[in-house]
C-alpha cells in the first residue's frame, strides 16, 4: 500500500513495503549500530521523503524535518528522541 502527502513543494510518501525512510534516494533504518534515523538525517534536506506506512515519532519525525515542514519543538529534545 502506498499514498501520499503533497505539500505546496513537499511530499510525504508512506509505503508498506519500507522499514525505514528514504530520502534523497538512499534509505535510512535504526539498525544494531545503535544510530537514530532522527541523527543519520541531521542535515538532510530533501523534497520528497518516503517512510513505512506503520510509523512513529522516531521516524516521521525525522520525515517533516528533512522536509522543513513544521512540527513542535518538543520532539527535538534529546530526552524525547531516544524514547
């Protein structure tokens, strides 16, 4: 299953088939490393983002921020993030 999201210059994709989320064409998962996708994407910047339809916090959010879409503060915090 997939659908889209589509902003004026944006778009979120969300598809069963992912783990993970994939921007800029290279796919991004919490794996063994230990490494958050919320870090891996720190400095990404895309306008087209794809993530797993079952998502959470710890990856849509880092889906709006590569996006620069908006979304409340509370979900930058470190404390919160490695929830």
């Amino acid at each position: 299953m997939r659908f889209k999201i589509i902003y004026p210059n944006q778009t979120l994709i969300f598809e069963s088939n992912l783990t993970g989320l994939v921007g800029n064409g290279k796919e991004y998962l919490s794996q063994k490393d230990g490494k958050l996708i919320y870090d891996k994407v720190n400095k990404l910047e895309a306008n087209q983002v794809s993530l797993q339809l079952s998502t959470n916090t710890s990856t849509l959010i880092p889906a709006l921020k590569i996006l620069s879409l908006p979304y409340y503060s509370y979900f930058d915090q470190r404390e919160v993030v490695t929830l």
